[in-house]
C-alpha cells in the first residue's frame, strides 16, 4: 500500500509526524509532501523530526491569502497524485492545506484519512477559516481518525458511517512525550539572562486569524493589566510572523520591560516554555490539548473552542477576548491556590500517546 501524508505547517507537522514514524517503523516508506503553507515555522519541525518530504511544493508568498493557498495546494497536489498515485492520503486537522488536498484526492479518487476529525463549533466563521475547512474535509474523508468521543459523535450526527469513525486519540499527545522523552530541553537566546526566580511566569500565544485587529488589542492590553499589577508575574509571547500579528504585539508591548517578544521557537524549546510556566493564555488549539499532559492551567483566549473536553476535564477555561475577563480569570489562578490546583491535572481528555500506531493500524488493515 502507498501511503501519502501531507501536510502544510507547524502544527500539522508536529501532529503527523508520529505517524510518519509509525508507518516507516512498519517496513514502509510514506510519500511525505510538504506544501510548506508556513515556511520557516515548518522547517523547525522537518529538522526536529528528521522529515525528508519527496516533494516541497514550497507554496508560501508574503502575505498571502487563502485564495493563493487553495490554488496552489490544488494545483500542485494534482500533478503528483496523478503521477505517483497514492493508495490513501493521510492529513491532519483543519488548515488550508488540509482542505485543499482533500478536494485534490477526491479528484483523483484517492481515499483520505483525515487525523484529527470531528471537531466542532457549528460557527463557520469561527474559528475561521478551520471550521469549514474541517467540515468540507469530512464530507471527503474515508477514514475518520477522531481524537475522543465527544469528536465521534458530531461525525455521527452529521451522517457519517459509524464504521468509518475510528477513536484514537490525539496524536499530539505522542508528539510530546516523544519530545519529554529524546529532546533536551534548549536554551533560547531571548531570554538569557532573564531572572525569573521567585517570579510567576505566563506563556502567552495569540495570532489565530479571528484575533486579528481589536480582539489581538485587547488581548496585549490585558497583558499590560497583568505586568502591571501584579509585580512578580512576567510574560513570554513568542510572537507568530504574521505581520497582522506582529505590527499589532510589538505596537503595544515591545516597550514592556517584563513582558518578553521573542521570536518562534522550536517545538523542544516551547515544550520547555510550558514545562516551566505557570499557566498559559492562547488562542491555541494545539496548546489546549498539549497542556494537560503538563499540568498546567489553559485560559483559551477564544469566543469558542472545538475542544470542549478541555474544559469539561477543567484544565482549560473559555475566557473570550475582553481585557477585564483576562485579567480577572488570569488573577483568580495567580491569588487563588484552590482554583489553581483545581486545574493542574494531569490526565489527559486527548489521549495517552499511542494515537499513531491505532492510525497506522486501522488505514493498513480496514476497508472503507
């Protein structure tokens, strides 16, 4: 069997390379393609992974739109199922690049398998564009990898086959105890130097399209309010290279002497940024399933999340983009030590690391 695996940026790369590693520990050799939608983010991951895509379409233009990206993708994917033509097509989540090469497969009649399927907010414009990207996705999909039940029975509700459905996990969760396990924790230049003995310190990351303009305000003025009153709290944000994002961070907190914009950094070191945090504030989907692994509280700086077991399992909280519920939510866990705790577990609602080898597993032995 051909294996195809495509993906596009950090995320995905980071969520899929589990599987790449499953599939070649099998005695088999994936065709890996990268559309590199994010360049540089994406070629962190490659390194870190040891990823050798067969094909780089090297897709990424500045400031680019996902007009260019669908096209692209479409374009591109087309010519190299229609030469290499790929038993099944494995992709992850909800980007573009997701979108895009499920539309190029079914063109092509390949079969998909979609890792990660069946999250939802109902609301297509939020998250946006990934809540349509993912239902588009699964109206191709053959095979529908969902992270938990709760993601089984929206696939269910909308007329999926059950036999199709196969609950596996998140394979985050596999991405980073791999990580724990063989990396070494890095250092980041940005912050040597930085004393944060006796001081709590906050992980902040936002740059998700529908934060763009006032709601990304409103989230670096809250993250003023917090420096600002309470005086052993400092914040790290690295910020993404969106110039929406950037023009925007750097505007209104670049003069903050403990708040620190450093650059993106590598899964290993981020890893590290959430092993030694104190809790986290993100428009993140990843981040929601990643931290409870580490016991650490998320604030989802998101109107709503297609993640709700997060909440459910109360290791994260849905606190929107208003600047007074951030800082209010965020200074109950920095005064409240009941609170804290109360959102410190370490069971993971999203898996328990073995989500690649069941994915492997299902597409090498199942007919859809």
């Amino acid at each position: 069997m051909k294996i195809a695996v495509v993906f596009g940026t950090r995320p995905e790369a980071i969520k899929l390379a589990p599987v790449v590693r499953e599939i070649e520990r099998r005695g088999q050799k994936p065709l890996v393609i990268v559309t590199a939608q994010h360049r540089h983010l994406l070629d962190q991951e490659l390194r870190l992974f040891e990823l050798q895509p067969e094909y780089d379409l090297n897709i990424m233009t500045e400031d680019q739109s996902m007009f260019d990206v669908t096209v692209n993708v479409l374009t591109k994917l087309g010519a190299i199922f229609q030469k290499d033509k790929p038993d099944v097509v494995l992709l992850q989540g909800d980007t573009t690049t997701t979108m895009a090469t499920s539309l190029a497969a079914f063109y092509h009649r390949i079969a998909v398998g979609h890792v990660e399927s069946g999250l939802r907010t109902w609301n297509k414009y939020n998250p946006y564009p990934e809540e349509i990207n993912r239902q588009l996705t699964t109206r191709i999909a053959d095979f529908h990898f969902a992270p938990t039940e709760w993601s089984r029975a929206n696939l269910q509700k909308e007329g999926v086959p059950p036999k199709n459905i196969f609950v596996v996990g998140n394979t985050v969760v596999d991405a980073l105890l791999w990580v724990l396990k063989h990396q070494e924790q890095e250092d980041i230049p940005e912050l040597k130097g930085v004393n944060f003995k006796g001081q709590k310190m906050i992980l902040v990351t936002a740059h998700r399209r529908e934060s763009f303009g006032k709601p990304l305000e409103n989230i670096c003025q809250a993250c003023t309010q917090l420096v600002d009153t309470f005086h052993d709290v400092v914040l790290v944000y690295p910020v993404h290279p969106n110039p929406n994002v950037r023009k925007t961070v750097f505007g209104h907190l670049k003069e903050n002497s403990r708040i620190h914009l450093i650059e993106p950094v590598d899964y290993p070191a981020f890893v590290h940024l959430m092993q030694e945090c104190y809790l986290i504030l993100t428009d993140s989907g990843g981040i929601q399933e990643e931290a409870p692994s580490l016991g650490k509280p998320v604030l989802v700086l998101r109107e709503t999340t297609e993640r709700p077991e997060a909440i459910e399992a109360g290791t994260a909280k849905l606190v929107g983009t208003d600047p007074e519920a951030i800082v209010r939510e965020t200074a109950t866990l920095l005064t409240d030590a009941e609170a804290y705790r109360g959102m410190t577990t370490e069971a993971n609602p999203f898996g328990d690391g073995t989500a690649a080898t069941r994915i492997v597993d299902i597409v090498l032995t199942h007919q859809t």
